[in-house]
C-alpha cells in the first residue's frame, strides 16, 4: 500500500512538473502569438539613466530590510541557471562578492552565473529576487531581458520596495528602477 503511495505521488509531481512548463510555453495555444507579442511592456520608467546613490549588497539587503522598506541594491543577475525568466518581470540577483564559475582559473562552465561553484547555503543567503508587478502585487508578464543591457552576469543596481513571501522565507525586491552598471 505504502508502495502504491508512493508510486502514485511522484507520478503526481511529474504531471504537475509538465504541466508547469507546458504553462509558460512560448507560444500561446489560445492566440498562436509568441510570449514576447503577448507579454506586457515593461514600464519605461523601469530603465534608469544615472546610478542610485548609496547602493547596498545583496546581503546586507536581506540582513537588514523589512518589508516595506526601500532598498537600492547591487548585484549581478546571476545564481540559478535561468536568472531571468522569459516570460514574467522577474529576476534572480547575487551579491557581487560571490564567486560565479567564469572567475574560476579554466572554468568551462556552459553557465557560470549559475555560481554552482558555490555551496547551496551561500547562495541562499546572497540571493534575492527582484520583480516588476501590477497593482494587484503579481509579477509582470515580460522580461527583465528586454532592457538593454540586462542579461546573465550583468551587474544592475535596482531601486524598491522590500517585500516578503507569505511565509516570510524570502525577501523580494518590487523594483521600480534598474540600471545597469558598465
């Protein structure tokens, strides 16, 4: 019985899995239109000109900010695989004091950003999540990489309001601003 259990639970997460990716498919079954036709543009607003002042890092953002603050914080888009999802305004940002593969003396790494180089507790703490939502608090439908100059390994500054998840496991950035550092 036990057995059935489990047999029937992980097959359970695997269509739940699939239907997950299926969800955020490039093209859209209803419309025929790509994700990037039916994306929203992200506010124009967003790209900022000139650097913000006072920039903390990534972690002492997460050691120090309540939700509801505002926060100008620095880092690299980096720490997973995929650090920027293609089809919502949501980003995945390291503290610039940790280590991504490509620094590494013979690295080959298909993709240093993910920092897989590093323990999983270090990026825990020296990650934060930046997002664009609407007035409802969801994220945006686009793509942070529509800004010039916003792809893996770039080094942004963004300016936001600190927000946590329901469970407040995890601090998120609602971004109104994002430069990008040269």
């Amino acid at each position: 019985m036990i057995r059935r259990v489990m047999v029937s639970m992980v097959l359970a997460t695997g269509v739940a899995i699939v239907g997950c990716d299926n969800a955020g498919s490039q093209t859209s079954q209803a419309t025929g239109q790509s994700a990037a036709e039916v994306a929203e543009p992200l506010p124009a607003t967003l790209a900022l000109a000139s650097a913000p002042g006072q920039a903390k890092d990534v972690a002492e953002v997460k050691a120090s900010a309540r939700p509801g603050d505002r926060v100008v914080v620095r880092g690299v888009v980096a720490g997973s695989a995929n650090p920027i999802s293609a089809s919502r305004a949501i980003l995945t940002l390291l503290d610039a004091n940790i280590n991504t593969c490509e620094k590494s003396e013979g690295d080959a790494c298909k993709t240093p950003w993910d920092a897989c180089c590093e323990p999983g507790d270090v990026l825990v703490k020296n990650t934060l999540t930046v997002q664009v939502v609407d007035a409802e608090g969801h994220p945006l439908k686009g793509s942070f990489s529509s800004l010039p100059g916003v792809k893996p390994l770039a080094r942004l500054v963004i300016t936001g309001t600190a927000q946590s998840t329901p469970d407040g496991a995890v601090l998120l950035v609602n971004a109104d601003g994002v430069f990008v550092e040269k």
